[in-house]
C-alpha cells in the first residue's frame, strides 16, 4: 500500500507515500490512486479531497524513471494511458480535489496536480515539467492542459525549458493558488475544503463539470451547456434550501 487514506470532517486526505523514492510512481500507485479517488467520489462521508505527498521534501517526483527504463513503445504506450485515465479520474471527479503540494511536483507529479482542480503549495515546493532533459515529453496531459492553467507561453516556456519553478513563480503564473509555509499547508487545504464544503454539492459538482467541458467546445457550445446545468439546478431541494436561506437571513443548511 502506497497511498495512506484518512477522512477528517468530510475531507478525504490521500497521501502517496514512498519516501524512498520521493513519491514517484509506478503503475501499482498509479491504480491504487484511481482506485483511492473513485471510492472516495462514491463515499457519501467525503465531500472535498485532498491529494498530498508524505514527508517533507516531496509531493510526487514523477514517474518512476528507473521503470520507465525498462519500457518499450508499447509499455510506455500502455503506461501513460494508464497516467492518463488516473489525471481524467480526478479532473472529472464531482468532488473538489486540491493538490496540497508540500514539495517536488515534477513530470507525472506536476501533471497529477495540473489535474486537481486546485493547487495549494508550500513554500519549498518546487514545479517543473523535466521531460525533456530525460528525452521525453510529458505524458500524463503535460502539454495539453499546462497551457490552459498558466496560458501558451508560459507552458512552453516550462515544457522546452524543462527547468524547475519554486512555488512563487508558479503562484506569478498561475500555476499554484496560492503558497502557505509547509507546516500551515495542509491547514489552509482543509479551511478551503470547509468554505466549499458550506456549499451546495451539485451547484459545486456542475460547475466543476461545465469549467472542464468548456476547454473542448466553442464558447456557444459551452454556454448552452452552462445554462442547462443552471436550469436544471431549479426546483431541486439544493437550490430550494439555498435561495431560501438567503430569503430568511439564515445560512444555506445543504448537507443535512
Ligand atoms: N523516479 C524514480 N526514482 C526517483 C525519482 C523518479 N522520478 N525521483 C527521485 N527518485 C529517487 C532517486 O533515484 C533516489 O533514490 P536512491 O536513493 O535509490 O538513489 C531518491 O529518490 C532520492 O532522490 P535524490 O537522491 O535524487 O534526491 P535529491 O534531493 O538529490 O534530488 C530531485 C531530488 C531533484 C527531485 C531528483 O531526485 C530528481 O531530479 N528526480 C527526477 C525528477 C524527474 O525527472 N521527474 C520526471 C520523471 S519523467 C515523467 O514523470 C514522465 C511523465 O510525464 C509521466
């Protein structure tokens, strides 16, 4: 087992943790994650999840280099699907995921967090997309959604570059939310999951989907979609209880 679960508060708090190899990982974790955020998204105890890495010094380091040796084309082919569906797991999630990220998020470990819908950093922790200095591009959605979080220009910049970011720079471009000293990191991911957790779960839920899908559709497309998800919100007992709430100076009650 390589991924330590907790829930606090109706936060579920996934831990990757192989310290020896600064949290990177092999094909094993990247299961046990999928498997980890899927049963949390079905857990009705956890409505916020949070993903971090054990220690001190890293979040994930990346994909396992010294397997990745080992690989074919048809390994690697089958290793990267593999990073794929687990960044698709997460980014689809109904459920807010923040990547609390207390150190090295590097390659596949950048990419994993690039898929949270939040990135808080601590201030050691350092970004970078390495690929190219090992021959390789990014394979776990690197190139595809860096330029939408941090804008073209700096995702090449990153992507070519290959060199590491500290959590200031990534916080200038948008690439960390925000930026807490290490011992308060986890404390901060957890006051933000309690804001979004006073909030409706569908209204959160729907408008993490329409944020996701507008990214593949034209900007018509995209907001048809909005005002469907809008529309159908109506006359469930969420938005009832929300707009009533408001109506009667009282604070929304969503979860009980
Ligand atoms: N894969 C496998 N092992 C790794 C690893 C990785 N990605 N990153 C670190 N480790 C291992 C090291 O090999 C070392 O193990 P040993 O003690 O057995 O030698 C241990 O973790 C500690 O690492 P270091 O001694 O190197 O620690 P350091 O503090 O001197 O350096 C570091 C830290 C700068 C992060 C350095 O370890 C490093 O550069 N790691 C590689 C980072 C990287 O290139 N990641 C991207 C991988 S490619 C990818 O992820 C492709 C993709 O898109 C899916």
């Amino acid at each position: 087992m390589f991924i330590n679960r907790e829930i606090i508060d109706q936060v579920g708090i996934l831990t990757i943790d192989r310290q020896d190899a600064l949290n990177a990982v092999n094909p094993h974790i990247l299961k046990e994650l999928d498997q980890a955020v899927k049963d949390f998204i079905a857990d009705e105890n956890v409505g916020v999840i949070i993903l971090t890495g054990a220690g001190e010094k890293a979040f994930i380091a990346g994909a396992d280099i010294k397997l990745m040796q080992q690989l074919d084309t048809q390994g690697a082919l089958d290793f990267g699907k593999l990073g794929q569906e687990v960044t698709m797991t997460i980014e689809d999630s109904p459920k807010p995921v923040i990547a609390a990220v207390n150190g090295f998020a590097l390659g596949g470990g950048c990419e994993i967090s690039l898929a949270c819908h939040i990135r808080f950093a601590s201030e050691n922790a350092m970004f970078a997309q390495p690929e190219v200095k090992l021959g390789l591009i990014p394979g776990w959605g690197g190139t595809q959604r860096l330029p939408r979080i941090v804008g073209k220009g700096n995702a090449i910049e990153l992507i070519i570059g290959g060199h590491m970011i500290d959590a200031n720079e990534a916080l200038r471009i948008g690439l960390a939310n925000k930026v807490f000293p290490l011992d308060n990191l986890m404390n901060e991911a957890l006051k933000f999951a309690k804001l979004v957790l006073g909030n409706g779960p569908n209204s959160v839920a729907e408008s993490l989907h329409c944020i996701n899908e507008s990214a593949g559709h034209s900007l018509i497309e995209g907001l048809n979609l909005e005002v469907e998800a809008f529309s159908d919100l109506f006359g469930t007992d969420e938005t009832t209880e929300g707009l009533m709430a408001f109506v009667e100076k009282r604070k929304a009650d969503f979860r009980s």
